[in-house]
C-alpha cells in the first residue's frame, strides 16, 4: 500500500538554499534534441512495418527473437483455441463486473475470518473499477515444427489480479518445497547429471497439451489442500 505519511514541517534555511540553486543549475542546462541511433533506412523500415495491417509483429513464446506472421494467419491461430467448444463456451454478456464481486467477496470473507489484515485487505481491492476484460492472445512457439500459438490472457488490472499474485504468494513456497519441483533449464541439467541411468532404462520426457484448459479444477484444488 502507498503510504499517506507526509514528513513533519521543519522549516531550514539551508535546505531551502540548497534547493534552489539546484533548481537554478537545472535551469542553466541547455536541452537539446538526443541523436538518433539508428540509420534512416532503418528508421524507415521499422516504422513501415509498424503501418502496416497485413502482418503482426511480436515476440516469440521463448526468448527474445521477433516473430512477424500474416494478420489473417494470425487470427486464425488465434481463433484455435475459442473453437475448441470442450474448453469454451460463449457468453451473452462480459462476466468481468460478477467476477469483480465475487472477488470482492472472497476478499471480505479472508478479512472477516481474520486470515489478512487491514492493509492487504486495502491492497487486494485496489483493482480498477469498474475492472476491464481480460485481454486474449497468443504468442508463436519457435521451437515447434507447425508454429503453433500459445494463448495467453493477460490479467492486467483484471478484477483477479491482485487476489491472484496474493494466491501466488502462498503457493509458490509450497511447490518449490516440492522435491519434483525443477526450477529451469540450468537446474534440471544439474539434477540430471548426478543421475546413474542403467542400461536396460531410457529416459523420457512427456509434456501436456493446453494444460491449464484440461486440468479438473476440482482435482487440481484437492491436490493444493493435502499439502
């Protein structure tokens, strides 16, 4: 929480000199425009790229590489994952104002049982309001033979934000105590290093499609509650 503590009035003679031959100096400095670091043609270039609608420039899934696709190849990737009518169903109307509430409520039932304080209840409620929706997109695996999208909604001042970084905050110890709980590419190389696999035994890998999307909430839940 932004504190509202204001210093107490002490008026000093010195200070008050000081800052304003400070603000003299700042004055004396003479603004000029920075210099460009990038060549014209360059320059030109980016901001073509930028006007133009028939492509989308963004980054790739991992890394730091620049991904440019069709717009309408785009959408249609995009487009995957809403049709997959098994994981999705459309709605009438925007649920975000109902989500605000029961989020409102949640947080009111965690301070009334005495389980947060008065100023991390004042935190969680510090979404906007009324709250935006989510905004839905996705961000192109590289490191995939089709190129597939992995879509992603942002929760930026979404009505679950703050409660979600705070949920994040209680579990993020509980899974990194976790003995499975391999943090990165550098730690898992490490732990597979100072494993003797036998002969008659081959190491595999296995990965879930849209695990977010296929996971049993219920079942995900119970898993949480036995730690």
């Amino acid at each position: 929480m932004k504190s509202d503590w204001e210093p107490p009035v002490q008026p000093s003679v010195a200070l008050e000199t000081y800052l304003e031959e400070v603000k003299g100096l700042l004055a004396e400095i003479v603004q000029s425009k920075p210099r460009k670091n990038l060549p014209f043609q360059e320059r030109k270039a980016i901001k073509e790229l930028r006007s133009n609608s028939d492509i989308v420039t963004k980054k790739a899934d991992k890394g730091t590489t620049t991904v440019i696709v069709n717009t309408s190849d785009k959408t249609q990737e995009g487009q995957v994952s809403p049709d997959g009518k098994n994981n999705q169903t459309p709605l009438t109307t925007p649920m975000v104002i109902e989500t605000a509430r029961k989020t409102r409520d949640i947080i009111d039932d965690l301070y009334q049982g005495n389980h947060v304080d008065t100023m991390t209840k004042k935190w969680l409620l510090q979404t906007s309001n009324p709250p935006p929706i989510p905004v839905f997109y996705t961000l192109i695996k590289i490191h995939k033979s089709i190129l597939p999208g992995r879509p992603t909604i942002s929760g930026c001042d979404g009505p679950t934000e703050r409660i979600s970084s705070f949920l994040d905050h209680i579990l993020q110890p509980i899974a990194q105590a976790q003995k499975s709980n391999l943090k990165g590419t550098t730690q898992f190389i490490n732990f597979i290093e100072k494993r003797n696999v036998p002969k008659n035994e081959v190491p595999v890998s296995m990965d879930v499609n849209s695990l977010y999307t296929n996971k049993p909430q219920g079942e995900g839940s119970e898993a949480y509650e036995s730690f």
